[in-house]
C-alpha cells in the first residue's frame, strides 16, 4: 500500500492508497484544493473542517447531477443542458486577441 502526502487549503495530509494511484489521488486532492480556493477567493472564511465540508458539498452535488444524468442515458432519456457557464471577459479577449492573429497569419499566407 502506498502512501502520498496532499496538500489540500494550505494544510499537508499523509493518505494511504492502492499501489499505482498515487497519481489518481494526487489529481483528486487538487481538484478539492482548487475548489478551497475558489471558496476562499469568493470570500470564505471558515476553519480547514469547513472548508472541506463545502467542497466536498459541491463535489457530492457534482456526482449527483451525473449520476442522474447517466441514469437517463442508461433509461434512454433525454438528458438536460448543463447550466450555462458565466462568460469570463478576460478569455474572450484573449480569444478575440488569438482569433485577430491567426486571420493575420491567414491573411499573409494568403498574399504570398
């Protein structure tokens, strides 16, 4: 059995796992520390129990929906569109900014 120390909201956490999945863990340790953070970027302050009380919340919510969702697939239903998602303005400039240079490059293949 191996062993992998996480850090999840600042604080390190030695966890046991199957040999092989460290990796797995690893990945799933960070997933909950990206969702601390965005807890806490939102203003949150609550000590570390909570903190992964409302991740681990969010996380369950998640499965929830899915398993839902995989249960209609399975039945042959139809199966609702995700939420949609809230328009971040600084990617959208930076697509616009990308979108500007690749029709620049078009453009000068195009002319030689």
């Amino acid at each position: 059995m191996a062993q992998v120390t996480v850090r999840v909201g600042g604080y390190s956490h030695p966890v046991a796992c199957q040999d092989g999945q460290e990796r797995h863990l690893t990945n799933m340790a960070a997933e909950v520390d990206r969702r601390i953070g965005t807890l806490k970027a939102m203003g949150m302050q609550f000590g570390e129990t909570r903190m992964l009380l409302l991740a681990a919340l969010q996380l369950a919510d998640e499965t929830a929906d899915l398993q839902t969702e995989n249960d209609a697939l399975k039945a042959g239903g139809a199966v609702a569109a995700p939420a949609p998602v809230a328009p971040d303005p600084a990617l959208a400039d930076r697509l616009n900014r990308l979108a500007e240079a690749i029709e620049g490059i078009a453009a000068a293949l195009e002319a030689a």
